[in-house]
C-alpha cells in the first residue's frame, strides 16, 4: 500500500454525515452509523474525483466495514447476527465508540 492506514481491521469506525453532493460511493443508509473495519482494502483513486474526469488523486485508501443489520435497519426481522458490508474510503470514515456487531 502506498500510503498508512488510519484504521485497521477491528477497529469500530463511524460514517460521516456530510452532504452528498454529486457523485459518491457511500450509500446514504449508512451515513451516521457505526460499524467495523472488517479489512483494509488497499489505496485507490478517489471515485468522486474520477467521476468528473479529473485524477482521483491522492489515492484514498478503502476499507470493508461490517454494520449490524439491526443497526441499520431497526425493524429488521431476521436472525439477530446478520450483517452487511460496505466498502467505505476513508475520507468518510471517523474512529468511534466501540458497538456490538
């Protein structure tokens, strides 16, 4: 990886709340929400800046992050350990408190 990590694997990790203006590749369900890095992905170019023809530069480094569907979605009826993951870059990720999977 060309550049370090903020978060490893483990680590519980909130996603910002900031607007959406334009192109983005995190989803609005998870925006707010904690989870944990379930792996670091690698350093990439940065979507949002590709999206307009520009260089995606600098690389942003992506992670996997698992979310509790019951955290997401509190009406959820299904067995109580599912869970979804989300790749999220970096830029929209904050260390948080730590929260049951």
């Amino acid at each position: 990886m060309g550049m370090a990590a903020k978060f490893k694997t483990g680590d519980t990790v909130a996603v910002r709340r900031a607007p959406s203006i334009g192109h983005t590749r995190t989803p609005h369900y998870i925006k707010g929400k904690t989870g944990v890095v379930e792996r670091v992905c690698g350093d990439f170019a940065n979507p949002e800046e590709l999206a307009y023809a520009r260089d995606g530069l600098p690389l942003r480094t992506l992670y996997r992050v698992r979310f509790s569907q019951l955290h997401l979605w509190p009406d959820y009826s299904n067995f109580e350990g599912d869970t979804v993951d989300v790749e999220i870059y970096e830029h929209w990720l904050e260390l948080a408190e730590k929260v049951e999977a």
